[in-house]
C-alpha cells in the first residue's frame, strides 16, 4: 500500500530551476521524516536532502545548500524540493524516500520507503 510518487522532473538549461513533488499514501506521512536522493550515470546514490516529520528541521547536503530547498504540506501528504541555479552536475534521477522514524538522515539505509525517480537534466 505504501506508494511515493516522483513528478516534476525535466530538462533545464543551467541556472535554471525545477520543482520536484513527492506524493505519499499508504503510510502516516505525518509522522515521518523525509528525503531526496539522486543518483547520476556511474554513481552510487546520494543524499541531497532531509526533513524531519513537522518540517520544523532540514538538513541538506554540502553541493546544494542555498540552492535547494526541501519542505513538505502534510494536510497534502506531499514532500517538496524546490532547485534553484541547477548546474549540470545536478544532472540525475531524483528520488523520494519516508521512513518509519521522525528525524533527518542522510543515510540511505535509515529509510525504508522510496519512489521510482524522476529524471532532472541540467543542459551546459
């Protein structure tokens, strides 16, 4: 029953912005932190971002501080990750993940539900 659902994904030029949505069910959304990860051609997966189960807490990752932001509508069940002055480094499938628990990670591992991606595409 557990579903999360990527959308938002595109071709950008760089400098240009994307906004990625994530839509939960199946699971108290509510009550769960949340995350973005990408993964490019020939790496593992990383982290980008976390929020925590009220959105009162976010961390994000080095490469993109001050340029993205992630933020979550729970009377929508819906997790957030706004792209601002993309860069073709940002170039990867983009991916939502929830956990049973309430606090930011970084740590894949720490989540235990994730969508199928969406492709983001920063042109040169």
């Amino acid at each position: 029953q557990v579903l999360l659902v990527e959308s938002g994904g595109g071709l950008v030029q760089a400098g240009g912005s994307l906004r990625l949505s994530c839509a939960a069910s199946g699971f108290s959304f509510s009550n769960a932190a949340m995350g973005w990860f990408r993964q490019a051609p020939g790496k593992e997966r990383e982290f980008v971002a976390s929020i925590n189960w009220s959105g009162l807490s976010t961390y994000g990752a080095d490469s993109v501080k001050g340029r993205f932001t992630i933020s979550r509508d729970n009377d929508k069940n819906t997790l957030y990750l706004q792209m601002n002055s993309l860069k073709p480094e940002d170039t990867a499938v983009y991916y939502c993940a929830g956990m049973l628990g309430k606090f930011t990670s970084a740590r894949a591992s720490a989540y235990d539900y994730w969508g199928q991606g969406t492709q983001v595409t920063v042109s040169s």
